[in-house]
C-alpha cells in the first residue's frame, strides 16, 4: 500500500510538470502572437501619422 501511495505521487507529479510544460508553452506561443500584434498595430499608428503628414504639407487629392 506503502508503495502504491508513492507510485500515485510519482504519477501525479509526472502528470504536473506535463500540465505545466504544456501551459509554459502556450504562454510563449501567446506572447510571440502578442508581440507580432503590437508590431503590426504599431506599424499601422505609423502608416496613418504619415498618411496625415503627407495630407498636410500637399493637401487632399479630393480637394482638386
């Protein structure tokens, strides 16, 4: 019975460290996603603080 009981312990300590890898990894998966999230959306800020630049110093080709 002794043994048993340490058996399970063991068992679920496996079973811990698996749960955990995996949510380390989803972690870093959700990361680099959010990384690439904010790269884009900053990259979009930009684009459209250059869009109102370029209108500014030529004007709206609507105007014309």
């Amino acid at each position: 019975a002794c043994e048993d009981a340490n058996d399970w312990d063991r068992q679920a300590n496996i079973k811990l460290k698996s749960e955990q890898k995996t949510s380390r990894k989803r972690i870093k998966d959700l990361e680099k996603e959010l990384r690439r999230k904010e790269k884009a959306l900053a990259e979009a800020a930009a684009l459209l603080v250059l869009q109102k630049k370029v209108q500014a110093i030529w004007g709206d080709p609507e105007d014309e």
